[in-house]
C-alpha cells in the first residue's frame, strides 16, 4: 500500500496493532489530519477482538518531532480543547495496553504522545523534549497534568521551564522511560513484552490498567471481581499452574 507523506499507519499482527507517525518531511510531526486519524484508528482498535495491544512508534530513525505549527492561530484559539489534547486523551484512555517504541526525537506532541502510552521503551539514542517555553505557548493543562504524574513535579517543572532535551538514560533515571535498549534491541524487546501481554489473563489487564489509571470506582472494582467468578479464569490459571502448563484464558470484553 501506499504511504502518503503524512499519516499514521496500521499493521496487525497476531494480538499486536503497530501504529506508526509517517512524516518524514517533517521528522513525524504530527499534522492536524494526523491528530484527528488518531482518536479514529484507536476506536477501531479498541473494538477489535484479535488486538490485545497497540504499539506507537514512528518511521524510521525518529518518533515525532513534535507538532506541525503552521496553523498557528487554530492551536492558539483552541487552548485546551485542541485536537491533539483530544488525540492524546483518546490514547490514554484506550481500554488495553499501549507501549511507546521511541527512537530519536520525541519532542512536544511526540513526548505528548508518548506519556499518554502504559508503557515507553527507547532505543539509545532517543531524545525527549518539552519545547513549549522556547514558543511561547502554555502546554495543555491535561498534559502537563500526565506529565507532573509520571515523573513528578520537579522533573516536569525542569522540562517545562527549559525545554532542554535529555538523553535516553536521564529519561529512565527521572521515570519518563521505562527501559532503555540499544538501537538494535527495541524491536525485540517490544515484541516480547507485547507477547507476553497476549499471553496473559485479559480480564487481569484491563481491570489493572482501569484501577492504576484511577478509573474504577468501587462499584466497577467490584463488577471486576464479579468477573473473575463468572469467568472462571482465576480457576484456569491455578489449575495451569499445578498442571504446569500454559493457561488457556478466554474472557474477552463484553462488546459494548
């Protein structure tokens, strides 16, 4: 298929979605077609039985160099109601997990959209970049809210006040990584975690992915535990583990 010079693009394979920011002109920064197409291909996703997680990741040496400001006035008179706080929003709220594989520059929306993923891995030679203060723009106040929650005050403070770039391995002391990997090894490592996600209880990950995030109330916690003995998949993991076997897990979502 043919690639257009600025989209994102999807490949599923087994239980693994790959969505990938193809801008090349541009480094990956995210247009405002591309920012609407997120929150579009998330849906479909999401719906989607045989996906079990998403990974975000960009072409080629780079994830995203941020977003394309050339419609200045548009991101100035939309504030906080953006497209891209609405695309980040929608990323971050997506019901399974999503892991970030990030190479080169992840600056800005890039970074935006990086912490709005479960989980980031980077490749050593990844870059990260709050650039707001060099622009002259308050970043989106659920942004920097995510991101005062990932790293902490201090560190989100730091990036925000300087827009200096930090390393791979600064960005894994301060916690906005969660591995670092030499270049030729984050396809592999993503591969793994990926399939060792699909390999697991479904009902044990989207409840812990909706309790960490801070989405389920008491009630839903427990329709959660109802679950589990409807289901029967605590029983199925303890029996596979006496039998020393795989577990043959089979909750899946109820549609909705």
């Amino acid at each position: 298929m043919a690639v257009s010079d600025a989209e994102l693009t999807v490949e599923v394979t087994g239980t693994v979605a790959t969505v990938t920011i193809h801008h090349p002109a541009r480094r990956n920064a995210m247009t405002p077609g591309m920012w609407r197409q997120l929150p579009v291909l998330l849906d479909g996703l999401e719906g989607d039985p045989a996906v079990r997680s998403v990974v975000l990741t960009g072409a080629g040496g780079t994830f995203c160099a941020g977003a394309d400001l050339g419609d200045l006035d548009e991101l100035l008179d939309a504030g906080d109601a953006s497209i891209a706080v609405a695309a980040e929003d929608r990323l971050a709220a997506f019901a399974k997990p999503t892991v970030a594989a990030i190479r080169g520059a992840c600056v800005g929306g890039g970074c935006q959209l990086a912490v709005a993923c479960d989980l980031r891995l980077a490749a050593d030679d990844a870059r990260f970049g709050v650039p707001p203060a060099r622009l002259g723009l308050v970043y989106p106040a659920p942004t920097t809210r995510r991101l005062a929650r990932l790293v902490g005050p201090s560190t989100a403070k730091f990036l925000l006040f300087t827009s200096e770039l930090v390393d791979a391995e600064r960005a894994l002391r301060v916690g906005l990584v969660d591995e670092v990997l030499p270049g030729d090894g984050l396809a592999d490592r993503v591969a793994a975690i990926t399939a060792a996600i699909g390999e697991r209880s479904q009902l044990t990950v989207a409840a812990a992915k909706e309790i960490v995030d801070g989405r389920a109330d008491d009630d839903r916690v427990a329709w959660w535990h109802g679950q589990v003995r409807a289901s029967g998949e605590a029983r199925e993991g303890v029996t596979a583990f006496a039998e020393r076997r795989p577990p043959r897990f089979g909750w899946a979502p109820p549609v909705r």
